[in-house]
C-alpha cells in the first residue's frame, strides 16, 4: 500500500479545511489500522481515498448548522468532492449488516461495494431521485417554507420520486399533495447530487393553472407566490425573503427564472 496517497480528513463527516480554506488532506500512514478505505480517485497523480467513520450521521437531512456554513465557503470542485465523499462512507457506516440475511457486510471494489459474508449479496451505494421545482402562474413563482424552517427563508418546493412515477408525475403530485394545485408543461431544467444522506436532486419547471392554494400544513408553513422583481431582489439579498444558499440548486434554478 503506498502510505503516502491522499487521505481527506474528515472528523466523523465534517470536513476539515487547511489554512486557505481548502479541504484538508493527509496521508493514509493517518488512517487507523482497521480502517475502511474508499477509493475517490486519482488527484495530480496522487490516489486519493476517505475512510468510513464508526456511524452513520445521526441528523443526515442537513440539520448542522455549522456545516451548512462550511459548505458556503468551499470552492466548487471541493464541495464537489466532499459531497461525493460524504455520501460514500456515509452509506457504508450504515450497511455494516445485509438486508438480505443480516450477517456482517465487507468493503469491497474500492469501496464503490459491499458484501455479505454470509450469503454473498452484493450491496452498492444508492442515490434516491428527489425532484425539485420552480412553479409558475402569471409571471409569478411559487416558492414554499417548510416546517421548523426560520421565518422568512423560502425556496422551491420539494419531494421524492416514488416508485413507479415518471418525474414528470412526480412533479406534478408534489405539488398538489403540498400547494393543491394542479401543473401542466413540466420541463426538466438541471440536477445537483446533494449528500444528505445521498439524493440526486431533479430541478425542473412548471406551469400552475390557477393561484388558488390548499396548503398541507403537516408539511408547509407557507407557499407564496413572488413576482419576479421580488425573487431577483432576494437572490440579491435586499429582497422579501431569505433565498437558498448559493451551493443548493435551488439558487440556481430561481436565478434561472429570473433570467428567462
């Protein structure tokens, strides 16, 4: 084993950044000596890996505070290649044990597998579908605020791909289990894998036929249509409400509103 290939150094999941603000990194001689390393790829011709922590993130739908503000700071490619780390090692810490069986599970393929010891399952790392949409009606966006969010911060509504439903059909299901209104002219504008736990979030856009709401409360503490003065003035951060971080695609999809 080469000692000296990169490891990114991670306490538990939290990054660690060096003193420019960039992601730490060691070598594996840093590595505990039982440690599970996954393979990330190879950096300036230096192999680089991540090991997988004793558990899985108790909170894993981004409730730390304080690394939503790290990730704020981080350059491009580096939350790029924290995300995906993350997501990894995560998922192994918990797949310790098969779903088929329950005997014990192995590393395996770099990482990028697991197998039962028992029954020989091969388990992979998953990435569930979450779609993510901008709702138009008049010129007007629809833009919600979930439960336990802080007062004033909104973005796109939100919801998971269940089984058997095109995206399309998601879209459109979210949307009326959460606002009570109906879409048409569902269009797929971009995706950003998002690590918490591990989602692939589908942004795409649609039309409402009216402007009429019927909130589910169990999940929305409010939907508000906004002109789109209002969402450039927020994006810009003088605006009537707190937009999504710049790292969430759902920054980017308003500003692609905006612009269209």
């Amino acid at each position: 084993m080469n000692w000296k290939a990169r490891l990114l150094a991670l306490d538990g999941l939290m990054p660690s950044l060096d003193d420019e603000g960039r992601l730490a990194w060691g070598t594996l001689a840093d590595a505990a000596e039982d440690a599970e390393l996954c393979f990330l790829g190879i950096e300036n011709g230096k192999a680089c890996f991540a090991a997988v922590p004793p558990r899985g993130d108790a909170s894993p739908r981004m409730a730390n505070p304080q690394l939503w503000s790290l990730m704020a700071t981080l350059q491009h490619e580096d939350l790029a290649l924290y995300g995906g780390a993350r997501s990894l090692v995560d998922w192994h810490a918990r797949h310790r044990f098969c779903a088929q069986c329950g005997g014990s599970t192995v590393i395996a393929k770099g990482g990028w597998q697991r197998n039962c010891e028992a029954c020989g399952t091969q388990h992979f790392p998953r990435t569930d579908p979450v779609t993510i949409m901008l709702v138009e009606h008049e010129g007007r966006l629809m833009l919600g605020r979930g439960l336990g969010w802080p007062e004033g911060r909104f973005s796109a509504l939100a919801g998971f791909v269940e089984p058997g439903e095109s995206i399309e059909e998601a879209v459109a299901r979210e949307v009326f289990e959460e606002a009570g209104v109906r879409v048409r002219d569902v269009n797929y504008i971009a995706s950003q894998p998002w690590p918490f736990p591990s989602q692939l979030m589908i942004g795409c856009h649609s039309f409402a036929d009216s402007d009429e709401l019927d909130i589910d409360t169990t999940e929305m503490a409010e939907v508000v249509f906004f002109t789109r003065e209002e969402v450039k003035d927020a994006l810009a951060g003088s605006g009537p409400f707190v937009a999504p971080p710049t790292h969430a695609i759902a920054h980017h999809l308003m500003h692609w509103w905006v612009r269209k």
